[in-house]
C-alpha cells in the first residue's frame, strides 16, 4: 500500500505503541517509534522492516520538553512531514488511598502522563499548522472518565489527559488538525501483566469490571487508535473513544 504520511509514536516498545506501529507500517506508513529502551525499540524496528516497512527508533524520555521538539525536528529531517501523532507513553506508579498515596510517586506520572502528553502536542501541532493537516491520538484511559478507588493519583492525570484533547481539538477545529483520545479499559498489557504478578491485582477481578466480563486485547485498542488517526474519521475531534468493554454503560 502506497502512501507518503508519516506518524511519531511514544511509549511504542510495547503494547499499544507497538502495535500502532505495527499496523501502521503494514499500512506503508513510515514511522518514527520513541521511547525509553532502546533494544526493544530496535527490535520494533528490525520486525518492522522484515515485513517491508519503513521505520526508526529514537531513544528519548517523554519527561523533557526539549526531546518532543527533537523528535519532532527528526521526523521532518527523516521523512519530510508529520501526519500522524500517538501520545501514547504513561505510567501507573501506585496504587493507594490519598491519605496513603506518596507524593513523589504522584508527581512521576504528572511528568510523564500529562506534561508528556502536553509537550508532545505543542510541538506535533507546530509542525501539523506549517504540513496544513494533521492527526493526533492522546492515550487517555477510563480511569480519566471515573473516580476508581485506590487510583486517584492516576485517575487526575487520565482527567487532565481528556481535557487536554478537548481543549486541544477546539483549538485547532478549524485548521484541519483532528485530536482526539482512546480510553481503553483494563488491556491486557505489560503494565497490566506485573500488577497481577506483584498481587496487586487478580485477572478475574479485572475482568468483572467490564460487563464482557473480560479484559480488553492490545489489538482492539489499536484499531480504534488507527481508525482516528485516518481519513475515515474526518469529522471526529474532541472524541474520547470508549474501548472499554461496556465499562462506561454502567
């Protein structure tokens, strides 16, 4: 499949990056991946371009305004343009009660999941205003739609994540930017997979708080990811797209 777009994604050595990347090239879009382990990156990449994609790893920490205007500025030396964005990297340090909650812990995943997301729009947006045309997908979640018990901390900054990209596609309505977010349910990713390992939770309580009674794949979000990112959702900004089992029909 012939096409000249371009995507940057973060957090994409594994899970939902990853498979966006993957889909994506197999789409014959070229693709920058970004993230924080660089063997893993590399070997997206390697698997990528075995099947016949176009790809690059750049090992940068979402956590720095400057790296987002690097990875920018490399993806224009690289490919020319910017089309597609995946503010994707975020993490869940804790889960306790506020009154229990540790600060520092809060404070990691307002650096990484809201300025990381913030700093990557700013410098997406700039390019996407000089290419006329652009799409960006922010990794939101439904801890960023509800109150969950034991998850405020990360809960707030999902929130914020929500109203970054409603605020953002109001913004840029009319300037041809399309921004919108995923708030997948309980996915069974790496992130997922240590909690059960550590105890912190058990796959069958995850899976009762959907009312499919299961946990959602990596694939599935990744369609949804793919779908907003293309043309075929050219009238859709400022959506948070529920892949959530039925979660939000409660």
């Amino acid at each position: 499949m012939k096409t000249n777009k371009v995507a940057l994604i973060t957090g994409a050595t594994s899970g939902f990056g990853k498979g966006t990347a993957e889909v994506l090239a197999s789409q014959g879009v070229k693709v920058v991946l970004c993230g924080r382990r660089k063997e893993l990156g590399e070997k997206v990449v390697a698997n990528i371009r075995a099947k016949g994609g176009d790809a690059i790893f750049i090992q940068a920490d979402v956590n720095k305004e400057e790296n987002h205007k690097f990875l920018v500025e490399q993806t224009v030396k690289k490919f020319g343009r910017l089309d597609y964005a995946v503010n994707n990297a975020g993490i869940e340090t804790e889960g306790a009660k506020i009154a229990d909650s540790n600060t520092q812990k809060f404070e990691e995943m307002i650096q990484t999941n809201i300025l990381g997301v913030y700093f990557g729009m700013k410098y997406q947006i700039q390019h996407m205003l000089k290419n006329g045309r652009g799409s960006i997908v922010n990794l939101a979640s439904i801890a960023g739609l509800n109150g969950i018990a034991y998850t405020g901390a990360y809960c707030a900054t999902k929130h914020a994540v929500v109203g970054l990209t409603k605020s953002a596609a109001l913004d840029y309505a009319t300037d041809n930017i399309r921004i919108n977010a995923v708030a997948p349910g309980v996915v069974n990713t790496e992130m997922i997979e240590k909690a059960i390992g550590q105890g912190v939770y058990d796959e069958a309580t995850l899976s009762a708080m959907h009312p499919m009674q299961r946990m959602g794949s990596v694939e599935e979000i990744v369609n949804g990811i793919v779908w907003l990112l293309s043309d075929k959702a050219s009238f859709v900004t400022g959506h948070i797209l529920n892949i959530d089992g039925g979660y939000q029909a409660k």
